[in-house]
C-alpha cells in the first residue's frame, strides 16, 4: 500500500475516494494507518463523514477484530485497530473484547475484573445486551477467566458448557482459535473436576485430599462435558480418559473399552512425553475392568491384568482393589486369570504337538500372556503367590526359555520347610531342567535320579525326569541306556513324553536323539532274532519259552518307543517302519499291514516293499508277495531285507528263501539272458539273506550265474562262502577252481581241483568233462605240470621205491587226467612215472606195452622202457633206450634217473660209457654223446672220466662251448696229488686251452696253455703238437706280447715271451722281442 508513508490528511482524503468507491476494507485501512500517524485530526476527520459511510467503517474494523473477515490488514496491529475504533465508538464491545482477552493472554492477571467485567458486559449494565456471535465470544472470554483465575472452580466446565450449548460448532471453533494455547489447561480443569465421580480413574489413595461434593463437579453434565472436550481435542489421552469412565458409569463397557484403548494408542504414539507406567498399568486395569464388565471377554481381560501388572504391579494391584472393590468381582476375576493361563498352557501343548519341524520353537509366544497371568496371580496374593502358583509359573518360564528365573524360582521352592514342600517331584524336575540348560549336567542328573527313585511317584514328573536323564545318558554316548529310559517314558505317558522332547530338549540335540533312539529301537528288536537264530534247532526248542518272553517284553518296548518317534517326526519313514516291526514281532501282523500300506501309497521304498512281502508271505499271498518282490528286485536295493531279517521270524525266514530259490530256477530253465541272468542272481542274493548266508543250493546257483555274468570275483566270493563252512564241497571246489582258470590264476585253480579230487574224484572227472575243450586242456595241463612237480620233489628227498601215502595225490590226478583225455600219452607217461616211482615196475611195464607197444616209437615212451630194463639189470638196453632224451630233453632224463636206485644208476652209467666208447671208434660221436651224457647224469656229474670222455666227444663235433663247461668242472675237481696227476691236468688245461681258442676265446686259451706248461711241460708239448701245433701257438703268443709291450704291460709282456719261447725256442720274433725288452728294461727284476 503506497499510501503507508503519507501524512494523515493525505491519507483521509485517499479513504474517502476509496470508500465512495465502495471498497470499505481498503478505507478503514487507509483511515487506520492515518490514525496511527495523526490520532486527533484522522478522528475529527472522522466525525467529519457521514453517519452512514462512518458505520460502515466501524463495522469493518469490528469485523477485523472479531476474526469474522478474511480481508486482509497488511501492515496493520489489531491492537491499534481495536484502540482506533473504541476512539470512534467508545464502550464498543469489539473492542473491549479484544481487550480483554489481550490482558489474559498477555499476563494472566487480573482475570477475576475480566471475568467481572465480561459479566458486565453480558448483563447489559453499562449498554445494551450483547447478541449472537459478540455474546458467545464474551461468554467464552469470561469462562477463560474463571479458569485461569481458578483452575479448580467448579464454575469452569459449567461456562464452558453452557457456551456449547448454544451454538455447539461455534464455539468449538473460537475456542479452537482464540484459546487454542489453553485447551490443555482446559481439560486439565475437566479432568480434574470430573475424574473424583469415577473410581476407574484413580486408585485407592492416590487423592490427596477428597474433593467437596461442589469441587468434585456433580453439576457437571458429564456426557455434554466429554463431547465438547472430544470436539476441542480428540487425540487427548485424559479426554478418552473421561469418555472412557463416563461410558462405563452409563453400562457402555465395550464403547469404554475401546475409548481405553485408543487412549493407550495415543500413548503408545507419544515420542516427547512417554506415558508413565503406573499411568499404563491404571489404564489396562481399567480396561480389564471394562471387559469383564461386557462379559464374555476372559481372554482380554486377563491379557490386559496381566499386561498391567507387567508394567507396575504395585500400581496395577491397587488399580485392581479400586475396580473390583467387590470381593465377589475380584474372585471372579482371579478365577477367570487360572483359566485362561489353564487354557493358555493347553493352546501351547497342541500348537508344540503340531510343529511340522521337530527342531522348531514355534508357538513359544503363546506362553509370553501366561506367565503375565501367572505373574499378575502371584502379585494379588499377599504372600507373593501360593507354592502351586509358582511352580506352575516355573515351569511356564522353562517351556518358554527363562531358564535362570526358573532355575531361581525352582530352587527356592526346592529349599522350603518339610512341611510346605507339596508338588516336590514337579519342583525338582524342573530344577534339573533348569540347570541342564544351564550346563549344569551333574546337578540334573542327580535331580532327575531322584524323582525316578521316589518311593511315591508322580507319572507326569516320572516321564520328564526320565526323558531328562535320557538325553544326558546320551550326550554322554550311553545310547542303548538311552533308549530304555525313552521305552519307559512313552509306556507311562505317550504324550507327555513327546511334548517333553519337543520343548525340553534342547533343540539342537532333538534330531540326534531321534535317530539315536530308530537306532537303539531297531537294535533292541533286532538282538532277541538273532539270539534264537545263533542257536541250534534243539536248543532252541528247549528255550523257545523263555525267548518269547523276552520277545515280546522288547517288542512292547520298541513299539511304545516307536510311536513316540511317530509323534515327534509324523512323516519320516524310520518310525513308521520301526512300529510295524514292532507290531510283527508282536503277532499283530495286519496291524502292520495296513500301517505299511498306507506308508507305501503315499511313496512306495524299498524298506516298505520288503516288509509288505514278508508280511504277504505270512499272510499266505504267494502271488502278491512275488509282486512285491519283483518291484523291490527292478528298485535295485535289495540291501535294505538285511535290517529286516534280523527282526523276521524263522518260519518266514525259510518261506522266503525257498520262494526266492524256486522263483530263480524258474527264471533261469526259462532263458539265459543276461538281463534273465542278473533278475535270478537277485532272487537268489535274498534267499541267500533269509537263509542268514547258509543257504548252500542258492550259493552254488548264485556263483555261478556271477560266472556267466563274467563276475569272476564275485562268483570265487560265493564260492569260498561255501566252503568255508563245507570244506570238502565238491561243487563248490570245482566251480572255484574253474572260475579261477577264467582268471588265469594257476596256483589257486590247481590246489582247489585237487582238493575236490580228494574229496571225489568221479565227480570231478565228470566236471572237467562238462568244460569246454579249450578250458578242459589247459586244467588238465595245470593238473599234470602240478603233479609231475610234485612227483619230482617227492621223488628228490625219498628214494625210491616211495610209500603209497607220497604218491597218492599224484595217482590221484594222474588217474582224473587219464578219465579226463584218455588219448593223450602224457597222462599214460604220468601214470607209468607214478608206478615206478612207487616201485610197481612190472605194472609200469604191462600200462606201457599196452599203451605205446614194446618198441614205441615215442622217445618219451622209449625212455621209459629204459627205466624198465634198468630195474630189470639189462643196462646195456637201458642206457641206449634213455639215450634218445639225453640230448633232446635233458630235464625228462634227470627226471627219469631219480626214478632208479643208486646202484642202479651207477651200472647204467658205466654201461653208457663203456658202449660210448666202443661206438666212437667207429666214429658214430652223436651216438656216443647221448650215451655219455647219460653216464654224467647218471653219476650227477660226479665221475670227472665220464665228463672228460663227453668234453672229448664234444670237441671232435665242434661243439666247444659245451666241451669248455665240462673241462671247467673237470679242472674244478683237481686236487693236489703226485705227479702223475699233474699229467692228466696238463692234458685237461691243453684241452680246455684248444677249446677256448677254437671259441676265439685266445687270451683265456693261452693262459690254459701256460698253466698246462707249468704242471707238466712234456706232456704240454705232446698235446700242442697234436692241435693246434707248435708254430701256431707260438704265433698267438707273440701277438698278445706285443700288444701288453704296446700298452707298457712289460711284466705281462715279459711272461708271454718266456711261456712262447717254451712252446718254440727257436721263434725268431719272440727272441727279439725278449732282446728288445731287456734293453728297455734295466733292472735284475726283469730278468728273474
């Protein structure tokens, strides 16, 4: 407004163009702002207009001042409006009014001549009576007063209420705006005056003094009193306070419940100013009070008693007192606290009794509003709560964590006087669970022992003292203990014992103990079997009765055992199948049928098939029985009737194993697929497993389908399983036997054949027989090469003739051999060795002139014919007979030889050489080799003429590597005797010598020949001179002295001169050689 900064006169003139113009707001402005600058003249210009324009000015600044216009008065104070128009028009009640209430919300004082003079005002003593809007703004104004003078004057609500009860929105709305910074002082002064009227708003001697009857407000129209606070502020927590108390005085206890809620919602919401607990707890008490007063709302009542006393329970137990001052109310109320913690425990239970998750602590919440109740009990009592209250509080706190209050609580009642210790096996469980949680696991074994062992037993108590032990008695490895102490509980109490494992246990030991105990179940079940199956047929007839017994006490056991697992883990397959064991070792054999059939809808196992076959052959159901065995045989884990078995009574047991036996041979005389092959290896692999590993027949079948499966090892693991119990297993011993022929294994197959040929050698033969004839030759090979081994050591370290019992196995094999291939001449030859070596010569003889004639063709045969005629002292024969293998099979003739006594062999050897001799001056030396050959066998090489004549034979066919090894042994058997030795020495070191050079062995050749000359130099001579002469051997002399003179060997040197000088004096070269040496070589040493 640019007329702001003009002059007073200025700014009348302006407010008059404008007011003419109709724009009154803009005028008073203008005529405002004039005032404020020139007070006298912009009044007197004032009085100057008109009655009418100057009205409508005067109208404008009351409205200004009464808040009744929205135009706006920029740059303008209402204070200097309200003195410019009570200037204009004094005693203008606008004005005054904003006066007035300027001086209350200024200072406050002075609000007993406000509140007079707004009396005043009201009464019309001074003007005319106010009307509409101006009379309700003073009658508020004047009630404004009252309050600030008095906050306790009973007059307040009263004015207050008797301005909303002329114009109810309008005075809603000026308090709002002009009296807004009051409002909470406002209820204040309400609350205050009303909250006396309503024991549900105070607790007993929470007032310091007792109002008068006019303090307390009884005039106050209680209902109109909360709906005009409600209007002024709704979010205010005393409000609902008063709505909250009012309701319930009229009997709307639910609209008062509510009303208590929303209040503890506002102070919930609170962030700067939290809700005392005292106040909280006064208010949930007093909601519980409204609840019970609706009926029908235990649960709500005792959550909010509970609640309360949780917060403060000093406030909430005098709160209760106040509101349920009838001893009748306060009973019921109590009563209704038991019931629903009753009902609260219960909920848990059930909600713990169906957790899909063993491991879970889910529903631990629902125990959160008992232990309150039970706590909000205890507080009521004047004792702190009776010893059954506080048990049962303990044991709240320990279902739901607390373990340390429990453990404090527990053993506070545990210490009490003789005399109160009722529920003691109760308190000392719950001790012992308490320090099991604590880690304290000495002190809850002893507490859970002690309320096992009372003389008067409390079963609840029992069942937790037991499952408390167990778990201890496992964590310390003793599972089978463990088990027992589970039987026990699920006997007494099934229920109890599962809830007890699902919240007492600690959470992380739960799926340990429940495979702990399947376990411990199954083994329990599991030793009665097989204790009556280790005992023998007679035995256990006679202790049949006494197994029964025992039977059935464990299968009682097992199976309360196994329902309990059902209860804790409802969908695993180890419970379930554990219960129907249990039931059939029981004879309740269609109770577990039917428990596993429906086991077996939901997801057909292996370990559910077994059962249901087992339990169909019993039943008499052949056919389905086969069924479920084929579909138990098509899954492969056929592994799983192991477990079974061991639970599986006698006469089942053999019903399988003959189904199973019956159902393979029926399969394999129907094809020899291999598919056909492996479904029969299955069928027999469970009749193997019913029969508990002695079922012999399916053994036998088994192995050898494993051998048609090319499964050798497996075949031979069947095999030995048979023998092990049945050593001398014919057919066990041949099937190993040949099986390792498949393997190659020579030794194994050997010693396994020659067992079972032992044990029956017909029925060997006729296996060998059966064999394949590539298979059938070479057993028969290993056989002969075993024996004719044996024989050889039996015949080296006993002479001959040998006692029978040497030479039984050896008859034994020679004689299967024959059976076996009865045109092949080794086993004939292998028979005629055996006769001989036993002595038999004559049955020798007749076997092979029936065999090979008496002129066989066969040197092998002919050689054995030489045996013959030396037992029978024709050696000449003999030797030229054994002559025929001499050369061509040295090891058949050693072998041969042992089969004559010494003397024997000795006439045969000279025999030999002397028809050797006599053939070699015809010149037949092939001849006479074989013969001496045989002469030096014959003497095991032991006579050096027999060796000289065989070196000499030799070397006249060339064959002088052979002549050289003989001469070695020869020269080797020379001894130190006298001179005419030393001849025949000389001789064999000359013959050696011319040997070793005619096998370009030169060097070796002249050392014999030095060697020859030392021993006997004339007879060295005579025999260089017959080969390879004199000049040549000088030659060869002179050659390796030169070579030892080239390499500085002089002393080497030196002697090979000397020794060709004895061989040829006369050697040109060599004398030069040794002239040359001398002048080299000073020295005497040279020389000598």
């Amino acid at each position: 407004m640019n007329g702001i900064h003009k002059g007073a006169a200025e700014l009348c003139r302006e407010g008059d163009k404008i007011l003419l113009s109709g724009d009154a707001c803009r005028a008073a402005a203008l005529y405002t702002h004039a005032f404020g600058n020139n007070a006298g003249s912009t009044v007197g210009h004032m009085r100057g207009l008109n009655a009418g324009h100057l009205k409508e000015v005067i109208s404008t600044l009351e409205a200004w001042l009464d808040g009744v216009s929205h135009s706006s008065i920029e740059g303008l104070s209402k204070g200097l409006v309200a003195v410019f128009l009570s200037t204009l028009c004094p005693n203008n009640v606008s004005a005054s009014l904003y006066k007035l209430e300027s001086v209350l919300q200024g200072t406050g004082h002075a609000s007993k001549e406000i509140f007079a003079r707004c009396s005043a005002l009201l009464e019309g003593k001074q003007m005319p009576k106010p009307e509409g809007r101006t009379r309700l703004i003073l009658e508020l104004t004047r009630a404004l007063a009252c309050l600030l003078s008095d906050t306790q004057n009973p007059k307040v609500p009263q004015l207050y209420l008797q301005a909303f009860h002329g114009n109810k929105s309008e005075t809603i709305r000026l308090v709002k705006e002009r009296q807004h910074q009051y409002v909470k002082l406002l209820i204040k002064a309400f609350y205050q005056q009303m909250s006396p009227r309503y024991p549900i708003l105070h607790t007993k001697g929470q007032m310091e003094k007792p109002l008068s009857p006019t303090q307390a407000g009884e005039d106050t129209d209680s209902p109109k009193a909360v709906e005009f606070l409600l209007a002024i502020s709704p979010d205010d927590i005393q409000v609902r306070e008063l709505q909250a108390a009012v309701l319930f005085s009229s009997g709307k206890f639910t609209e008062s419940a509510e009303a208590l809620s929303l209040a503890l919602k506002l102070g919930e919401s609170q962030t700067e100013h939290a809700m005392a607990p005292e106040k909280r707890a006064c208010l949930l008490v007093g909601r519980a009070a409204a609840h019970f007063s609706a009926g029908g709302r235990a649960r709500e009542v005792c959550r909010d008693l509970g609640d309360g006393f949780a917060l403060h329970p000093a406030t909430a137990r005098q709160q209760f007192q106040s509101v349920f001052s009838d001893s009748g109310e306060g009973l019921a109320v109590r009563i209704q606290l038991r019931q629903q913690a009753e009902k609260g425990v219960s909920e848990f239970r059930e909600a713990v009794l169906m957790r899909p998750d063993l491991r879970s602590s889910k529903g631990v919440e629902l125990l959160d509003p008992v232990i309150t109740q039970l706590r909000a009990l205890c507080h009521l009592e004047s004792d702190g709560g009776g010893r059954e209250l506080r048990v049962r509080l303990a044991d709240c706190l320990l279902l739901r964590g607390e373990h340390r209050e429990a453990l404090s609580i527990s053993s506070q009642l545990t210490a009490a006087a003789p005399a109160q210790q009722s529920y003691q096996n109760t308190v000392q469980v719950l001790r012992g669970y308490s320090r099991l949680f604590t880690e304290d696991h000495k002190g809850a074994l002893e507490d859970f022992q002690a309320v096992i062992e009372h003389s008067t037993p409390h079963p609840p108590s029992c069942v937790r003292a037991l499952c408390g032990r167990g778990i201890l008695r496992m964590m310390a490895g003793s599972h089978y203990l463990t088990a027992l102490d589970y039987i026990t509980a699920s006997q007494l109490q099934l229920q109890d014992a599962s809830v007890t494992v699902r919240c007492l246990v600690p959470w992380n030991y739960r799926g340990l103990l429940c495979t702990v105990l399947v376990e411990q179940g199954r083994v329990i079940l599991e030793g009665t079997e097989e204790q009556r199956a280790e005992t023998n047929p007679r035995a256990q007839k006679e202790h049949e009765e006494g197994h029964t017994q025992n039977k059935q006490r464990s299968a009682v056991g097992v199976h309360a055992l196994a329902l309990l697992l059902m209860e804790l883990q409802p969908g695993a397959d180890g419970p379930q199948i554990l219960t129907a064991d249990a039931l059939y070792q029981l004879g309740r054999v269609e109770e577990a049928y039917r428990l596993l059939l429906n086991i077996e809808h939901t997801a057909p196992r292996p370990p559910i098939l077994a059962r249901l076959a087992i339990l169909q052959l019993h039943r008499g159901f052949l056919y389905d029985a086969y069924q479920l065995l084929k579909k138990l045989i098509n899954s492969g884990e056929t592994s799983c009737l192991r477990p079974l078995l061991s639970v599986t009574s006698l006469q089942d047991r053999d019903l399988l194993e003959k189904h199973c036996h019956t159902a393979s041979k029926r399969i394999l005389c129907g094809q020899q697929a291999e598919s056909a092959i492996r479904e029969a290896v299955a069928y027999l692999s469970i009749a193997i497993m019913a029969s508990g590993g002695g079922a012999i027949d399916s053994l036998l079948e088994r192995a050898r389908c494993y051998a048609l499966l090319g499964q050798w090892k497996t075949a031979i693991f069947d095999f030995t399983a048979i023998l092990k119990k049945h050593p001398d297993h014919v057919q066990a011993l041949c099937g190993r036997g040949f099986t390792y022929l498949m393997l190659n294994q020579q030794k194994e197959c050997t010693l396994d054949i020659l067992v079972a040929l032992q044990c029956g050698a017909e029925e060997v033969t006729q296996s060998m027989l059966s064999l394949k004839d590539k298979a059938r030759k070479l057993i028969s090979e290993w056989l002969g090469q075993h024996c004719r081994s044996s024989l050889s050591e039996t015949l080296l370290v006993n002479p001959v003739p040998c006692r029978e019992e040497l030479l039984r196995e050896a008859f034994l094999i020679g004689g299967a051999l024959m059976n076996t291939d009865c045109r092949e001449p080794r086993w004939h030859l292998l028979y005629i060795d055996t006769l001989l070596a036993k002595g038999e010569v004559s049955a020798a003889g007749a076997h092979l002139k029936q065999v090979f004639g008496q002129e066989p063709r066969d040197a092998a045969a002919k050689a054995r014919w030489g045996v013959v005629k030396a037992w029978q002292q024709n050696y000449k024969v003999a030797a030229n007979y054994l002559s025929v293998v001499s050369e061509k099979e040295p090891a058949t003739l050693d072998f041969l030889i042992t089969l004559l006594q010494p003397a024997q062999r000795k006439r045969l050897a000279q025999a030999a050489s002397q028809q050797a001799s006599s053939i070699s001056e015809s010149g037949q030396w092939e001849q006479a080799l074989a013969l001496l050959t045989l002469a030096v066998r014959a003497v095991n090489e032991m006579k050096l003429q027999y060796l000289r004549q065989r070196a000499a034979c030799l070397a006249h066919l060339g064959l002088h590597e052979r002549a050289v090894s003989d001469l070695n042994k020869v020269i080797q058997g020379h001894s130190a005797d006298g001179r005419e030795e030393q001849r025949v020495w000389a001789e064999d070191h000359c013959r050696r010598g011319r040997s070793l050079l005619l096998c370009s062995h030169e060097e070796s050749g002249l050392q014999d020949f030095s060697q020859a000359l030392e021993l006997h130099e004339e007879q060295a001579l005579l025999c260089v001179e017959a080969g390879p002469g004199t000049q040549r051997l000088a030659e060869m002399f002179l050659r390796f002295a030169l070579q030892n003179y080239g390499q500085q060997k002089l002393d080497k040197a030196w002697l090979l001169i000397e020794t060709g000088l004895k061989v040829d004096s006369g050697h040109v070269e060599l004398r030069r050689l040794r002239a040359r040496l001398k002048r080299e070589v000073s020295g005497p040493c040279i020389v000598h």
